[in-house]
C-alpha cells in the first residue's frame, strides 16, 4: 500500500511526522532531534507531535527508555496506529491529557511516592546521582476476569522508563491474598490499610548480622548453636 507523502501539508503535523518516520527514518533506525527540525522547519512543536504518536501506540524510545541513545537521538521502533488513514487519528480515551486536578487526586491518592521503587519527589536515589522527579504514567492492568483495562499510576521517572507494555496481573495477587493463612491474612491487610510494610524484628536482626565481619557472625552463629542445644 502506498502511503501519502509525509510533505502534503494538507495531513496536521502528527501525521506527516508519522509518514515521516516511516518513510524517511524507517523502523529501528535513529534520527536526532536536529534531522526532525530541519524536516519540519515550519513546525514550532514538532517535538510534541512526535510525543503524540505514542499516545496511538507508536513506540518511539529515547535515551531515559534505551541507554544506548544520547540525549539528542531517538530510536523509532514500533508503527502504532496508521493515524493517516480516517478515524485513526483519536487517542484511546484513557490517553488522553489528564487535567491538574487529575493528576493531583492521583498522587493523592498514592502518598506522593512513586508505587515502584517508593521514592518521594525530591529525595535522592541511593547512588546520589540525581533526585527523584515523579509523573503519572499508565500502567496495564489483567483483571480477574481475564479483561484488560488501563490504570494511572504514580512513577518516578527511573521506574517509568522502559516499562511500556508492562502489564501487571490483579486477578493473581486477589488469588494469592485468597490463599494466605489467616493470620497471614490480617498482617498483609495491616499492610495494605497504613500502605506501608514494616519490617519484622527478624528481619531486621538478619539486616544486622548480614554486616558483621566474619569472626562476629561466628560469634552469633556459636550462640544460636548453644541456645538451641
């Protein structure tokens, strides 16, 4: 099928950038952000166009998804929805811009703190190398019922790279909650009711031994031996 020509100015700018990367740049192949402006010199958010077509599932990897990529290039991977043709062109309803307040009820809602890794906005990751800059991403959902929805979630943006098409199985953690023990049962559901996990005392004493030099974990390990003779 011969596709239009990405330079017919009479398409918008998100498809004739989709034209454009699948005629000119082609699937797998780079192209910089300087290559995308000087096809489009006319085109002040041509950038943002591009963003668009991952909204219609066209994969389009930067270097925070492929570490490989500068922070100038960006790898086209994946056609999504031929948005040239009619009626292709809409976003699925839950990609669509969420308002201020959605996004705030949503953050609310997940204590500020990315549902990944736990990080809050602001604080350091462990390496020190930069701090944590959470967004709301979408993140697939497998219900019970073996349908599939889409839910927003809170992500920092280390945890949001590289997760698309991530789907995460709802119907199997209700059928692992469904087979604890009772009292299993009531600590996850203390768990679940503050949103936060603490640590046991033997975890934390196994923390502890964990960073003691050899001849001191012999020395525990000699007193839980006589303790339990």
């Amino acid at each position: 099928m011969t596709l239009p020509s990405w330079q017919d100015k009479k398409f918008g700018g998100m498809i004739r950038a989709a034209l454009w990367l699948e005629t000119e740049v082609g699937v797998g192949n780079i192209f910089t952000k300087a290559t995308l402006r000087q096809a489009f010199p006319e085109a002040t958010q041509i950038d943002r166009r591009i963003r668009d077509l991952r909204d219609r599932g066209w994969q389009i990897d930067t270097s925070r998804h492929d570490p490989s990529l500068s922070q100038d290039e960006q790898r086209y991977v994946k056609q999504g929805a031929p948005v040239w043709l009619p009626g292709q062109a809409k976003a699925p309803g839950h990609k669509a811009s969420l308002t201020a307040v959605q996004r705030t009820r949503i953050q609310q809602a997940d204590n500020y703190l990315c549902r990944t890794c736990g990080i809050g906005a602001g604080e350091s990751y462990e390496d020190g190398i930069e701090q944590a800059f959470l967004n709301i991403t979408r993140r697939k959902v497998l219900l019970a019922d073996g349908t599939s929805t889409v839910q927003h979630v809170t992500s920092c943006r280390r945890c949001a790279s590289g997760t698309s098409g991530h789907e995460v199985d709802l119907g199997g953690v209700l059928a692992k909650v469904e087979s604890l023990a009772p009292l299993e049962r009531e600590v996850f559901a203390g768990w679940v009711k503050n949103d936060r996990r603490e640590r046991s005392l033997m975890e934390k004493l196994w923390g502890e031994f964990r960073t003691l030099p050899e001849e001191s974990r012999l020395a525990v390990a000699r007193a839980v031996s006589d303790e339990s003779e």
